[in-house]
C-alpha cells in the first residue's frame, strides 16, 4: 500500500522515460505489420462519438469511420470547422457510394456544463452508441498553469475529468448499443505521469506543475479512472472501457512548441507517425471484434488495469504505477466528485435510475 506516495521512484520514472525513447524510435517498425489506412470492415449498422475530430488523429478517425458506412457524430468546439469538413469530405466522396451519414454537435470539454448539455442531447435521441472515442485533448506545452472556468487544471480537466463525465453520462446510450465500446485517447507518457488524488490540480507544491507533469499526470488519471470504471460495470452491461496509444504522431498538438522545435519535429518523419498512421490503434479499439473479447478475458480474470492497446494494434500492459489499485480507487472518488456525481452514479445509471450531476443545464 503505497498510496501515499508522493511521485514516481527514480526507477519507474527512468523506465517511463525508456519506453517513451523506445516507442518514439521504434514504433515504425513494431507497427510495420500494419497497413496504412486500416482496413475498415462495414459500420453501417453503428454509430460512433469521436470528440475533437476538427483536426489531427480525431479527423482521420471520424473521416474513416465514416467512409466506412458508419454513424459519425463530431463532437467538437468549433462547429464551423466541423461542418466545413462534412461539406468537403461529402464533395470527395459523392461517386463512391451514399452519401456519408456524419453530422456535427457542440461540445466544450473546458465546461463540465457543455459535457452534460451533449450528453443529454444524445440520450434524448433514445439511440443506440456503439463506440464513444473520447480523443480529444491537450498538451500546452511550456504555457503557465491555467485552470478552467470550473476550477481544474486545464490538462486535467480536458484531457480526463471531461471524458470521464462523458463516458458517464452516456450510459444510457451505451447500454442501447451494447455491446458497446469505451475508447479512451491515452499515451504512453502516462508511463511517466503520477496522480496524487488529493491533489489533482497540481497547486499544493509537493510537485512542481510544468505542462509535462500536467498532461502525463492527466492520461495517468484516465487509465486508473478507467480500470475501476470497467471493474464497476457488470459483464451484462456489456460496455467495455479500453485506453489506446496512438503512438507518437504529427499534429497540431505540437501547436505551442517554439518554431525552432517545431521545426525539428517536422525534420524527423520517419519516426513520427502521420495522423492517419497514429488513427489506427484507436480504430482497431473502436471496431474490431478480437478487441470485446479481449476484454472479456481480462474481466473474467480480474485483471487490475482496463484494456490498453497500444499503437501497433497489439494489447499492452500500462505503466507500474497505473497497477497501484489504492491509489486508482482513489482517484475514482476523487474524479466523481470533482465531476459532481455521486458515488453510486454508475451503478445507479445500469438500473436504468436517473443520476443528477452538480454540473448542466440547471447550473449552466
Ligand atoms: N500527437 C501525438 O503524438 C499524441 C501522442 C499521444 C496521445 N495523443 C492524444 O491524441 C489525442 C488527439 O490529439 P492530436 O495529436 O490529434 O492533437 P490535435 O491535432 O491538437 O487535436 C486535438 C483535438 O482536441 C480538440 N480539443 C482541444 N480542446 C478541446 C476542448 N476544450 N473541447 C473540445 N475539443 C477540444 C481540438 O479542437 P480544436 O481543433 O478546436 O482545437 C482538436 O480537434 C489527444 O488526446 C492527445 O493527447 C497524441
């Protein structure tokens, strides 16, 4: 029981950090048995939420999806841009088959308010989610800490305390497409990341906060909050949670790096993954068939840590500190409370019972 514990040792950060140069240098080759785009079987009988797909790995995902005959709703912030890339995907694709079924919805993931308007909004259609891809997210590289309008650290807040709600939430839609799938955009920097739950914005000073403490510490959160997630839900739900990496890819997530680091990033392509490359593990999660079993077998087997599937499609084991099954549940009550839910809210949401959150359209 080390839940008190207050960082990485040296040797689990050391070994973090090992993984990240092995991933960053070798994820080519150990994803060389891939094809590139991934083949996609039929969708047309699915739906799928991909948040933040107005641009890098979250676009390629919605494009492919959607291509591939599935129902594909952009949950995003800026609409325009989504609706400017249905236009300009539906005009690429008119000659190839019907029209593509893909439409747009506003979601703000730096306003736990906006997470619960778009979740009551899609439960309201009473339509069946097959696949909630919850992909976007931030890294603010070098910027000072900043904190959301509901009083989080902004990594935190975007990157897990969101996408928690809105797995959540989103249940009752889950359960109508069951069985039904949880994807969850991690990272391998997870490998280097700690949670201390009580303190989760980064603020009280045992830990000096710089966007890599608040981005790994967040995607370290999301696989703890994530493990216990998917013990809490009952096999008949038939919703299974699973983190993937994507590997280390060309985005606009390099957007706040200096131009000089930019620049350098742009000169090394080999390694780097193209966002269609860096879609893939999360397709692989969101669609195919090997994947509910794979998570039936850790289930049954009370495995400690959810599904995590890395960049090259195979199945992987998260970082050390992610298996610390007392500081996971700790971060679980944590999370719930900072997402203003009580504590049986999943429990509450399988039974079919409505569950009120501090958050949505009476606060908002
Ligand atoms: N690139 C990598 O090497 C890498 C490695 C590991 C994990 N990841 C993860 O992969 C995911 C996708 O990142 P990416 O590399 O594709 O980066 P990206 O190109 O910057 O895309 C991030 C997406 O998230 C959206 N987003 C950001 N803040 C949001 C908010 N408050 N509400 C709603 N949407 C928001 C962005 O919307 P706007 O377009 O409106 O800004 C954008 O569509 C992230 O979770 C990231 O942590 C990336």
């Amino acid at each position: 029981m080390d839940s008190r514990k207050e960082g990485l040792g040296w040797m689990e950060w050391l070994r973090g950090w090992m993984y990240l140069i092995y991933e960053m240098l070798f994820q080519r080759i150990m994803a060389s048995h891939l094809h590139n785009p991934m083949p996609l079987p039929p969708l047309h009988d699915f739906t799928f939420i991909i948040t933040g797909s107005t641009s890098g790995i979250g676009l390629e995902i919605a494009r492919q999806l959607a291509e591939s005959g599935g129902h594909v709703i952009m949950a995003v912030r800026n609409l325009k841009a989504a609706h400017e890339l249905i236009q300009k995907w539906q005009t690429e694709w008119s000659g190839k088959g019907l029209p593509l079924n893909i439409e747009a919805m506003e979601l703000d993931l730096l306003s736990l308010d906006s997470v619960v308007r778009f979740a009551e909004a899609y439960n309201a259609r009473s339509a069946p989610l097959h696949a909630l891809i919850n992909n976007a997210g931030i890294f603010s590289i070098g910027e000072p800490q900043k904190f959301s309008k509901d009083g989080y650290e902004e990594h935190m807040q975007v990157n897990h305390l969101a996408p928690a709600l809105l797995s959540v939430l989103l249940f009752p839609s889950l359960i109508r497409g069951s069985p039904s799938r949880i994807i969850n955009m991690n990272s391998i920097m997870h490998y280097i990341g700690f949670v201390d739950p009580e303190d989760m914005n980064v603020v009280r000073g045992k830990r000096k906060y710089t966007s890599l403490v608040g981005y790994s510490s967040s995607k370290l959160a999301q696989v703890m909050f994530s493990s216990i997630l998917n013990k809490r839900l009952p096999a008949e739900a038939g919703i299974n949670v699973v983190c993937v990496s994507p590997g280390i890819v060309q985005t606009n997530v390099a957007r706040d790096l200096p131009k000089v680091v930019q620049a350098a990033y742009h000169l090394i392509p080999y390694f780097i993954f193209n966002a269609k490359e860096g879609s893939r593990s999360a397709l692989f999660a969101a669609t195919d068939p090997q994947v509910l079993e794979y998570c039936e077998v850790l289930k049954a087997d009370e495995w400690p840590v959810c599904a995590f599937i890395s960049q090259d499609c195979r199945p992987a084991n998260p970082s050390e500190e992610a298996h610390n099954v007392e500081t996971s549940k700790h971060v679980w009550e944590k999370t719930l409370e900072m997402i203003g839910l009580p504590f049986d809210a999943v429990e509450k949401l399988i039974e079919g019972e409505e569950v009120k959150c501090k958050y949505g359209s009476e606060s908002g």
